[in-house]
C-alpha cells in the first residue's frame, strides 16, 4: 500500500483481494472464505476490526468487551460468549482511540473512563487498565438503525393501542413528561417514539450527553451535545450550561436525554417556565423511586430546603412513565402515573394506568395494561381540544 497518499476504500478492497489471491496460489481457498477474510482484513483497516461485523449484526443489541480475553452480546435480552476476542491490548485500544477520536473525547491513563457514542448513536463506555483491572473494558449498547414508532411498539407488545392514544394526547397536548425506568429499560427508545406526537410546528431543542436521541419529523429542531474538557483541563460545556443558552433559544420544548445530577434543577426551572410538553429520562426502579432520586439530584447542585425542592418538582412535572424489562426479557410500559400537588410531607401521585400480569405462557409473561383512575389536571387536555384521556 502506498501510505504517501490517501487510499480510497474501493482501491484498497481491490488491494487485498489481489494480495488474498496470490498468497492462496497452491493452496485450495473457498470463495466463501476469501470474502470473510477480505471483510475482516478491510474492517481492520479502515473500520473496527472485528468490532465491525458485531454492531452490523441487528440481532445484537449490546456488545460487552472484556479486555483481549472475552466478548459478550446480548440478543433478545440474553447474554452470548462469542468466539472472538482481540489479538492484543494494543489493537484493542487503538481501536478504543479510533471510536473517542471521532466525537473528540479523551481517553488514556490519566482519564481512563469516557462516555461516547459511535456514528450511528450507538452508546460507548469505555474504562482502560488500570482502573479496570483486566480492561481495556468497553461497552456498547447499540441503537435500531430503523426509528422506532408508536406503533412498532405496540406491536412489540410494550404498550397497547388504547395506552399509546392516551400518550399522544398527553404529548400534543403538553404535558410535561418524565419516562423512569432501568438500564436497558427502552426509555430513549420510548422517548424518540414518543416524539412523533410534537406538532410539527413547535420548536424543538434536545439536550443530550452523547447525541443518541432520534427527532422523529420535527423541521424546526435543534440538538446540542456536552463537551469535556480538553486535555489542559479546560473548555468543558456541561448539560447544565445547555439548558441554560437553550432558554435563550426561543424553544417551544426542551428535551433533556438523560438527568444524572445537578443540571436536573435547570431541566426542572425549564419545564416550569412556559416550555410545557418538555420530556426527560432518569434511572430508577419505580415513579416513586423516580421522584426521590429527582430530589437527591437537586440537591446535588443546590443547597435549599427539601420542601422547597418538592414543590419544584410538583409544579414541573405532570406525569411520568415508567418502563421496565421484565422477567421474559421483554420490556413494557408498567405504569402511567400523573404528579399532583405537595401535600407538606410528599409529593402526591396518582396511576393512571398500570400493566398487570395474567398468566405466565412458556416463557413469556402475558397479561394487560388497565385503566386505574381519571386524570386530574384536565386543563391542558381541554386546551388542546380534547374532552378526556
């Protein structure tokens, strides 16, 4: 290869089929073997290596590298020991270095941990030794290259059509929106479906981490992501510094992708201040759980009085959805639950809805989603030109 001058993909395709073919002179190689080993030779050079085939595999929906030693997937929420592993820590972090380089993230020895994403959306934690004691440990939960709707949810047995009507109201209408669930819940992918119900003249400004959030027919959007800092030390712009010049921004929503810490009291001050239909995700295992975890975030960031922060939250949320993996695998909205008012000890709640099991057939859970109660904040309903959920 001629490394004096840039070598476009197809040449070097070309390249190593040519060279496949005069070393298998004499010796009998199938021509199906011949394409595996030019893929592989071509991933090496100019994409992930053996990582490649493994992100291009739509069955796979997480890749877990455990240094040269083992690769895990996860298909349809089971674990799977592949039969490949990297050949050396050296190859396996450049291409660790090759993945943070494309969104100018940082990683070594001195800043061995880094959140970035793939060009697809695809979410990246990667952790080296020697924190990791047998690292290089990078983790990739990977995205459906096709946007999933409302309705490839329903038909994915997440929701039902009656759930997913009452969920479009609630989203044209206004209301402003937190989706609580596990790790691997599905609430980026309930959130992306969830926007195909903004109307599509609003202006819409998503806030993100690690740009993984997929607008669904929204013209007038705008998407901003976190920086670090650079290797001075210097440079950083945080979720919170966004939310704050995204107010500026003449914004109908504001869609934060994730609250882990103290930006969540400008995410909550947004809602609250006429950017009503805003949504936002967090980690927990229960709405209650959820709003808990809100106030520790707060406090993360601001010194005030619990209560304080209680009417806070009452006052900018309205209702929260909260979405789980059960025992099967499957992953299902388990409960709808409207954010009331502060009663001067807690914040009230009420379900709405709410999944429940009926029987167990084999090895999936089967049952349904019921109504539970009416809603009592009407008035964004009846604003919108509704009459009831």
């Amino acid at each position: 290869m001629d490394l004096s001058r840039e070598v476009e993909d197809e040449e070097l395709q070309e390249l190593i089929f040519r060279v496949l073919e005069e070393e298998s002179r004499g010796e009998y190689i199938s021509l199906e073997t011949r394409a595996r080993l030019g893929k592989e030779l071509f991933n090496a050079f100019r994409k992930l290596d053996l990582l490649q085939e493994l992100i291009e595999d739509e069955s796979i929906t997480e890749v877990m590298i455990n240094g040269v030693q083992n690769i895990f997937v996860e298909k349809q929420g089971r674990l799977y020991l592949t039969d490949r592993h990297f050949m050396s820590r050296e190859k396996l972090e450049d291409v660790i270095q090759q993945i943070v380089a494309g969104t100018n993230r940082l990683v070594n020895e001195a800043s061995p941990i880094v959140d970035t994403r793939l060009p697809d959306g695809s979410r990246v934690n990667v952790v080296l030794y020697p924190v990791a004691l047998n690292g290089p440990i990078v983790t990739i939960r990977k995205f459906p290259k096709e946007q999933i709707t409302m309705g490839r949810l329903v038909a994915l047995g997440a929701l039902n059509e009656e759930l997913a009507g009452v969920l479009k109201k609630l989203v044209t209408a206004g209301y402003n929106i937190f989706i609580s669930g596990g790790t691997g819940s599905g609430k980026t992918t309930l959130l992306n479906a969830l926007s195909q119900y903004i109307p599509k003249d609003e202006r819409i400004i998503t806030i993100e981490d690690n740009a993984e959030l997929q607008i669904q027919d929204v013209p007038n959007l705008v998407r901003l992501e976190a920086r670090n800092a650079n290797v001075e030390g210097v440079g950083e712009i945080t979720i919170r510094d966004l939310i704050r010049s995204a107010l500026r921004m003449r914004p109908n929503r504001v869609i934060v992708g994730e609250v882990r810490g103290p930006e969540t009291i400008d995410m909550l001050q947004a809602m609250s201040t006429g950017h009503k239909g805003s949504l936002s995700t967090g980690h927990s295992d229960s709405p209650k759980d959820m709003l808990r975890r809100l106030e520790t975030m707060v406090l993360m960031g601001m010194d005030i009085p619990l209560a304080a922060i209680q009417r806070q939250i009452a006052s900018a949320l309205d209702i929260i959805i909260h979405i789980g993996r059960l025992w099967d695998k499957s992953r299902k909205v388990l409960e709808v639950v409207e954010v009331l008012d502060y009663n001067g000890d807690e914040i009230d709640t009420k379900v709405l809805y709410r999944f429940e099991e009926t029987e167990r057939r084999g090895e999936r859970v089967i049952g349904e989603w019921k109504k539970v109660q009416d809603i009592t904040n009407t008035s964004k309903l009846f604003s919108a030109g509704y009459t009831s959920i």
